[in-house]
C-alpha cells in the first residue's frame, strides 16, 4: 500500500481562535479655568460680534477591528506610487512556477502576457524570466539551490527544506522586513488586516523572507464535498445531515446505481473525520491542551465507521489507490460515483466529464455533516485571506540597488490603479465598467476567437498571470463570471464547513530549524506505522479492538515523549 494517510492527516494545519481586541478608552484631562477676581461688572459684547471660539483639532483614534492587528486602519487610502518607479529601465532575472498551458503555449511573457507587459510600461521595470511547469517545479527549484545560481527574485521559496527563516539563515535569500517598512505601506496594511494572516508571514526569529499573494475575501477559495443531487430526486432522499444519514444514503447509491463514495487517499473523509471533531495529524491542541490525535476516542471511532463502511461496500475497493480526485469526479459524471470532494468552481468540471447521456446529471454542494447528536464542531481549517504565503523572495544575488524598485512595484500592485490590472487587465482591452462602475469582462476573455477557454484567455490578456507565485490580492469572483446557482450555493455552502474556534494548532506555530531537523527525524516513522495500521484497521485485516493497545503502545514507543516536548514548545511559543 502506498504511503499516503499521513500526507493528508498532516496537510492541514488548523488555526486557533483569532485574537481579538479594541482600543481602550482615553480619558481626556481637563484643564480647570483659573479663579477670576470680582471687579466692576464688564459690558457684554453682541452675540454676533463675538469671536467664535477655534477648537482644538481632534485627532481621530484608530479603534482595532476585530481579527486585525493595532497596526491595521480600517480607514487607510492606499497611498500612490509615483509612475515610472525607475527613470532608467531596471532588469530583474525572475524564476517562478507556472499553469502547465502558460509553460506550454508561451515564448515569451514580456510580450504574451498583457498584465506583465502594461507593468513594465508603466513602472520601467524588466524582467527576464525563467518559468517552469508546475508539475516539475520542486525538481527545477532544488538545481537552483544546489547550483548556487539564484535569480534576483524567486518565485517561491516553498520548497525549501528548512523554509524562510532557513533560507535566509543560509544567505539564499533577504530579510524583507525593514523594506517592507519602508517602501510599502500599501502592502504593510493589507497583510495586518488579520492577526492570524499576519503572523503566518513571519517567521519564528521575526524575519520576513517573502511577499505573499491575498484573496479579497476569505472563504471564496474553498473546498467541499459535492452530491449526485439527481440520484437524491430520484430516491426521494434528503441532504444527509449527519453521519448515519450519510451512510444510508451511500448504501442507497450503491444499491440503486452500483457507485461508490469518495473518502479521499487511505481512506480518509474530511466531513466524517470533523463531524467525529477526528483531529488531523500527529498532535492537535484540544481545548487548548496538546494531545496526541491517535490517544483520542474520536480517532478510534473514526476508523471504526470507517472500517464498516469499507466492509458494507460503499468505499471504493482500492480507495487507497485513489491520488487523482479529476478520475474520482469523472467517475461522478459517468455514474460510478455518487459523492466526491471538488471547489466550487470545479463543480462545472464534473459536467465536462460526462460521456454517457448527462441530460439528468445535477451535482450540488454538500453542507457539513455532524455526529448524530448533533455536536459541536471543534476540528478543522479556518477561513484564510492568504492564498499564498510565499511569493516573490528576493536572492542575495540581487543588487542592493534593485530592492527599492523592486519593493515599491509590489507595492503598487497593491494601490487601486495597481490592483485593477492585477485582476482585470488593462480596460478597453480585457475588461469595462458597466454602469455601476464595476468590471466586466470583454468578449476577448469570454468569447475568444480562437475559442480558447476562460483560464487561457484571462491568463493571457488580464489577471492571474497563469501563476500563483505572483503578489497581489486576488478577487476571486472575476472567476465566476459563468457561475450557475448552484456553483454559488456551494461557494456560500462550503464557507460554512469552516472552523473558528477549534482545536487547531496556530499555523504560525513553527517550528525553528533545530527543532524542524530533529522532529523530522522522527515524524516519517511514525507516520510510516500509522499509515500501514490504519490501512489494515479499515480494510479490516487487523481487528480494532483486539489491536488498538498494542497500536497505541507502539507509537509512545517511537521517540513519542520527545515529539510532544518538541511540538509542545512550538505550540505554547505561539499562543504566548
């Protein structure tokens, strides 16, 4: 079997009850009128005549907004970046990831694409770019590094083995933090708009080792589960709402049309497992105490129902073969599967898969599931405004001379004027307002020409540069333009599965890169047994409750006591 529980268990990293606060009141000391001798009685001037008193101006106190940090203004103007940023033209070597068709179908960016070419018209900044195709970009990333021959600017420095703070410790890239400060006040705003955004751009020491790229709203970038809706019809069947319901409409599906449900790779189904409050990964901090995930009686009971579904035949067979979802929601669409994970947007893709008659395919979002008492949800992801938090690194092979500029076009990306070709393109060309002022899109985007689709042609000629290494903040519903009602119910339906004060680990909890190397050392052992036991709990090979001690005395025996005394520390360091 291959290895793969783990890699989901450990893929989310969940986030604790934002902080909040707000401005404290200030009491304003007044000033006591000194004594007046008595005297002979003055005559009072006219009312008109009189001066009128000047008022002190009053200074407008910031109050804290809720989830932001004191430096965030609610009120703030984004300040103008003055246009050409260079008066000579600056050039800059880039290397950044791209979609496979911009790696594919362009020669040249500086000239196919319009957003970076109106950039350099309009800043005098130039760069020569090294792209890769995503799907070899770790690959590609790593030569790099080892060849010691960095670009100016690194499209992303994820790849990294001990992240940011390692990278910059390694003299592979600069500390941001002091530019930031000075050149871009715009982005500065922005990123302490939420606390818990901003703590996830800094690392353990407090360096910051790059931009990042934000959405305009969190939760409109979301995942979730989606249902054969029709086959519901069909049966006369409700939404399942909880996990028993769940299962009987499975059995349903399976009875009915022979197709199976989804449950992700090594059997794992993010609805069931939070509806369990089944935490994800090796340790979770249940209210606001570290404790081992396996120790728990919901990760037990978890594998349990697990397991009986496996054995009732509503999992796919060799769900733990199942690394391509696309195949999962193909199966969807040809009547072989009746529930699968998708985003909102993906929902369309569902329909582009059928082959068979689809005439009475109908898929609809799922909202999330409880246990069957109905019980508060307490694991799972909370709403983020970082789509990506690590773009657009700067080398220390970059010329001191080439960070202002550099800086200052980040932050004019992050001005109005900047913000708007970030995600529409230039207008007349790629977009207009219509007359409430908003943008739209032109026919060049929606109806191209060459009949190509609307992720080339936006790509191409307006926002979103065919990659997701490029700073900015993303407004998201420029994407849903062909939105139908029921990909907009799912947008709203699958912000709902969101989770904010739970039992997460604060993803800001990081570890420092003594602590990252030696945890490491331990991690793939334990998530190597973990993975196989689990595997053989659910295809019931191994009997739970005859095997569950022994299992758990297992993994206290793998350098355990010293994992938790690693991540324990980590995770008090950061809800101090």
């Amino acid at each position: 079997m291959n290895k793969k529980i783990l890699a989901l268990l450990l893929a989310l990293a969940m986030l604790t009850a934002m902080l909040a606060g707000c401005a404290s009141d200030k009491e304003e000391a007044v000033e006591e009128a000194p004594a007046v001798e008595e005297s002979a009685p003055v005559e009072e001037a006219p009312a008109e005549d009189a001066a009128p008193e000047e008022e002190a101006p009053v200074e407008e106190e910031k109050v804290k907004v809720d989830g932001a940090t004191a430096d965030y203004d609610p009120n703030y103007v984004p300040q103008e970046v003055s246009l050409p940023i260079t008066e000579e033209p600056t050039n800059y070597t880039i290397w950044m990831p791209v979609a496979p068709f911009i790696a594919e179908f362009i020669d040249d960016m500086n000239e196919e694409v319009t957003v970076i070419k109106e950039m350099a018209n309009r800043t005098n900044m130039h760069f020569e770019w090294t792209t890769c195709h995503a799907d070899v970009e770790t690959e590609k990333f790593n030569l790099m590094i080892v060849a010691g021959e960095y670009a100016d600017v690194i499209g992303t420095m994820s790849h990294y083995s001990t992240g940011l703070e390692g990278a910059i410790n390694d003299d592979v890239i600069i500390d941001l933090t002091d530019l930031i400060h000075e050149y871009c006040p715009n982005y500065w705003n922005a990123i302490n708009r939420d606390e818990a955004t901003f703590r996830q751009l800094v690392t353990d020491s407090g360096y910051m080792g790059a931009f990042c790229q934000l959405l305009k709203e969190a939760g409109t970038e979301n995942q979730g589960y989606v249902i054969r809706q029709d086959w519901l019809d069909e049966l006369g069947l409700e939404m399942p709402g909880t996990i028993t319901e769940m299962h009987d409409t499975m059995v349903a599906f399976k009875d009915a049309y022979d197709a199976y449900m989804y449950v992700g790779t090594a059997g794992y189904d993010e609805y069931v497992g939070k509806a369990l409050n089944c935490g994800t990964g090796i340790f979770m901090a249940k209210d606001y105490e570290l404790v081992c995930t396996y120790d728990q009686p919901e990760f037990k009971e978890y594998t349990k129902i697990m397991a009986q579904w496996y054995a009732d035949g509503i999992l796919n067979d060799d769900f733990y073969n199942d690394t391509n979802i696309g195949a999962c929601r193909e199966d969807m669409a040809n009547d072989l599967c009746g529930y699968v994970g998708a985003s909102a947007s993906g929902m369309s893709d569902i329909y582009d898969y059928c082959t068979v008659d689809g005439s009475s395919l109908h898929v609809t979002a799922v909202p999330q599931i409880t246990d069957d008492a109905g019980s508060e949800i307490k694991v799972g992801t909370a709403q983020s405004l970082i789509k990506n938090a690590t773009v657009w690194s700067i080398s220390t092979q970059c010329d001191e001379e080439k960070y202002e500029p550099l800086c200052r076009m980040v932050d004019y990306i992050f001005t109005e004027e900047g913000d708007l070709l970030y995600n529409w393109g230039v207008e007349g060309d790629a977009f207009v307002f219509d007359e409430e002022g908003n943008p739209q899109w032109t026919e060049r985007i929606t109806n191209d020409p060459a009949g190509r689709p609307f992720i080339f042609t936006s790509s191409f000629y307006a926002g979103g540069v065919g990659s997701v290494y490029f700073p900015g903040v993303v407004d998201m519903a420029k994407t849903f333009y062909e939105f139908t009602e029921d990909e907009w119910e799912a947008m709203e339906i699958f912000k709902t599965s969101y989770v904010k004060d739970g039992w997460h680990i604060p993803t800001w909890a990081t570890m420092t890169i003594d602590e990252q190397e030696e945890y490491a050392n331990y991690q793939s052992e334990m998530e190597t047994y973990v993975e196989s036991m689990t595997l053989q709990f659910v295809c019931g090979e191994l009997d739970i409750d005859a095997n569950w001690d022994s299992f758990i005395e297992t993994i206290h025996g793998m350098n355990y006591d010293r994992m938790y005394e690693i991540q324990n520390e980590v995770y008090q360091r950061a809800i101090a």
